[in-house]
C-alpha cells in the first residue's frame, strides 16, 4: 500500500533499532567495560537483557506507578540490577556511568546517514523517540546523524504508544497528523502511529536482534510503505 508523496511534509523516525544497532553497538560496550575487570561476558545476553527490562520499565511510569523519569534514568536503574548477574558488581560509579551512557554512543546501521540525508532533501526529518533530548543529541553527534529536529517522548512526558507523543510531536512540526509519517521497524510503533493519525512506512531490520529469520517480514498490511532500508525508503518516495 502506497499513498501519495506529495501529501507529506515530515517524517519522524524511531531511533532505536530503526536508525541505529543498539544490540551490537551495547554488546561492544560491554566487552570494554568488562575488560579492566578481567572479566569476559555474553556481551550479546547481556545486551539483551538490558533491552529487555526498558519496555517494562517504560510501563511502569506510563501506568503512574513510578514518577516520570527519562530514559538514562531507567536504563541506570536497569542497569544496577543486572550487574551483579554478569560479575560486574565491581564497576565504579564512573564506570557505570560511562556505561550507561553507551546508548548516546550506539553506532548507524549502514544506509542510516546515506538515507536520512536523502529523506531530509525532501522533508522534514525528526527523531521520534523514547530516548532522552541529552541521549538522541549525543547520539547524533556521535554517529552523524542529520536530523533537522530532534523531538522526544521526553517533551511531552508520555512515551509511545501514547498518541500524545505522535501528536505533540506533528504540532511541534507544524504539520497536520496526516501530513506526517511514522517511520519504524517495529509494528507496534506504527500501528499506534497510524491511530493517532499519522501515516507508517516499515523499514526491515533483519538483525537488530541477531539472525532470527522472517523476523524483518511485517505481519500487518495496512502500513504505506514497506522498504528493505532508509535508502529504499527514499527511492519510493521519489527521493
């Protein structure tokens, strides 16, 4: 399903996963923390497992059962707990510090920078993400990212799928919901997307979580598009 180019003005993109590698850029990370420590983990496991505590987390503040707190606070918290299961109980503060702040340092997937800057010579693209303004900043900085506006959960204090961040994040633009499109590899993501009103173009991932076959192949079929990688992306649209 396709809709015409003409009618959108901005896209705004999820980050993690669809933009950049965290699994393999987290796994890294790890390996070098643990290095100093004389210690050699399951750097993929433990990336894992730090990814598979933020959806919960994000929940628990989304449902009032902890204060808003942004997304380097729950990953801190996450991050404390799991540790001392992979024998790095022994970081320092500055340590877990600079860890935690791996995820402003997660690198591009190839065609990401190829792509965007392809996408941004026709619309408006912007970051649409659970991660913090400081993370997705530092993150652009890092990887090279050419965003010409980086918008967060974080501004409007519901994290997706509140509709109120899609929505927030169209009126920031200065663009109608329907002008805009959410761009993701996760259909969860844009199946909220596409109820608050905006539009949804699928981008495959195949390895954000490590070979896993036909993960990459969208179950749904109401998206607009569906693309191999950003440059794909902006083939279709006429870019």
């Amino acid at each position: 399903m396709t809709i015409d180019a003409t009618a959108l003005r901005a896209l705004t993109f999820d980050v993690f996963g669809t933009v950049v590698d965290w699994r393999g850029s987290i796994a890294r990370q790890a390996t070098l923390a643990a290095a100093p420590h004389g210690m050699q983990i399951d750097a993929s496991a433990f990336a894992d497992q730090w990814r598979a505590g933020y959806r919960p987390a994000m929940d628990r503040v989304r449902k009032g059962e902890l204060p808003w707190m942004n997304i380097d606070t729950l990953h801190r918290r996450i991050l404390d707990e799991m540790l001392p299961q992979f024998g790095l109980d022994a970081l320092s503060e500055r340590e877990r510090d600079h860890l935690n702040r791996a995820w402003h340092r997660l690198d591009p997937w190839p065609d990401s920078v190829a792509g965007l800057t392809r996408l941004k010579s026709k619309f408006v693209i912007a970051t649409l993400s659970n991660g913090n303004v400081a993370l997705l900043t530092n993150m652009a900085k890092h990887a090279g990212l050419p965003w010409d506006c980086i918008l967060s959960a974080e501004l409007f204090h519901h994290y997706k799928p509140d509709p109120e961040s899609y929505l927030g994040a169209a009126a920031m633009l200065g663009v109608k919901a329907g002008e805009t499109m959410m761009v993701a590899a996760h259909e969860d993501d844009l199946i909220a997307a596409r109820a608050a009103g905006l539009r949804t173009a699928f981008v495959r991932r195949p390895l954000e979580f490590g070979a896993r076959p036909g993960y990459d192949l969208p179950r749904e079929r109401g998206f607009d598009y569906v693309a191999d990688d950003f440059v794909d992306l902006a083939r279709q649209l006429g870019v």
